[in-house]
C-alpha cells in the first residue's frame, strides 16, 4: 500500500490477546518468541481468513512448520478459553500432514485396481473425504509438507480456486465446506504455474530475519545440557 500511497501511514492493529496466546504458545514449544516469528503467525492468520489455499514458502529450517502448529496452538487454546463465542475463527485445529512426493500419484489421489476394477482412495482423497464428513465447526488443516510440481500439483486447481472441488479419477467429486483449509509448505515456486500460484495466499518466510541468535539460545535451553554460567556466558 504504501508503494500506492507513498505518503499513508497504515496504523498498527492491536490484537491484543491473540498476540499474548501466540507467544505463549511459542513458549510452550520451548522456542523464542521473535517478533518476526509472531508477525508470521499473524500473516498467516490473516490470509486464511480470506483464502483456503495457503502457500508457506520459504527454506529449509526458516519457521514454516512453526508458523502453522504455533497458529493451530493459538486458535485451540483461544477455542478452550471461551473466545471462540465472540470471535468465529477462534476454533480447535486438527491438523493432517502429508507428503505429496512420497508417493505416486494414483497413491495420492486414487486409482482402480487393474484386476479387480475397484476403485481405492489415496492418501489426499481419504484425508479431504474424512475432514468433508466431518460436521463440526473444528479447523481442518491438510499440510502438503514436500515439493510443487506439475505432476500433481496441477489437480488441485479444481480444490483451490471459488469451486473447491477435488475432482477424482472415477468421476468423484468431493465438495469442500468453509472450515477446510489446503496449506503447502514449499522451499520455492520455480516449477508452480501461473494458475495454481494466482489460486493461493502466500505467506513468504525467509530464514534471514530470524537470525542464528534464536537458535542458539533455544539450544542452550535445553534441559539435556548442562552449562558452567562462566561457558553459557561465554556463548
């Protein structure tokens, strides 16, 4: 906006206790609570409020797995506190993480039985058709934790744009109702097509910002170690 508008100041929104509950949460996991782990959070929130599709791109080691479960925390805990009767996004989350390059597509999919003629879900199919049967107001998250590609990227097309339908190859199609979420966590999109990128909300991590300091520190927070105070100092 402000490449728009060079002269708008946007205001800081206060979120209050939902930042309180991010950091919290962070504790938990016995991490750091960087301001820049929180404004990931936060991004992330946001743009799953507004998409169902969701692209957490970013390197190996730079927090998007964090990002996600420290989120998913945040939403139950708000959920259990009783926030969730004012605020409709506060729900628990229950999260399903797969690797799409692990398997074959018509693991990952479906596919008949060459012999018998009968059709077997894949792993994508049981995980969509499982969250689809389930009536509750929960959260549910399906992590795509692996490589974009064209092969099997591609299908989804038909899940992440207005229609969210995942079309199977025996003529199926599987309805998503507004409480699913797709979320890919991916290093790059150098192999993405233009059509599945413009389908999704990015949120880009980038490993830099977060520093090595955090890291350090969280290792030496450890319990497994222990530490002279003139050697932790020295650290």
């Amino acid at each position: 906006l402000q490449d728009l508008f060079p002269g708008l100041e946007i205001p800081e929104h206060d979120y209050g206790v939902f930042n309180t509950t991010i950091e919290e949460s962070i504790r938990k996991k016995k991490l750091q609570p960087e301001p820049c782990v929180i404004k990931k959070v936060i991004q992330l929130f946001e743009t799953m409020q507004v998409r169902h599709g969701v692209m957490l791109v970013g390197p190996t080691g730079g927090g998007k797995t964090v990002a996600y479960e420290v989120l998913a925390n945040t939403l139950t805990t708000l959920f259990e506190q009783g926030y969730g009767k004012t605020e409709a996004d506060y729900r628990t989350v229950r999260t399903t993480v797969l690797n799409p390059k692990a398997v074959s597509m018509g693991e990952l999919y479906g596919e008949f039985n060459l012999l018998t003629m009968e059709w077997k879900d894949g792993l994508l199919a049981t995980a969509v058709r499982e969250a689809v049967q389930d009536t509750t107001e929960d959260h549910k998250w399906i992590i795509n934790d692996g490589p974009v590609d064209a092969l099997w990227i591609e299908n989804m097309n038909t899940v992440l744009d207005d229609n969210k339908m995942l079309c199977l190859a025996n003529s199926e199609r599987i309805k998503l109702n507004s409480t699913i979420h797709m979320v890919f966590e991916v290093q790059d999109l150098a192999v993405a097509s233009p059509a599945t990128v413009s389908r999704c909300g990015m949120v880009f991590i980038d490993a830099q910002e977060l520093g090595w300091k955090p890291v350090i520190t969280t290792w030496m927070d450890n319990p497994e170690f222990t530490w002279k105070p003139e050697t932790k100092q020295y650290v």
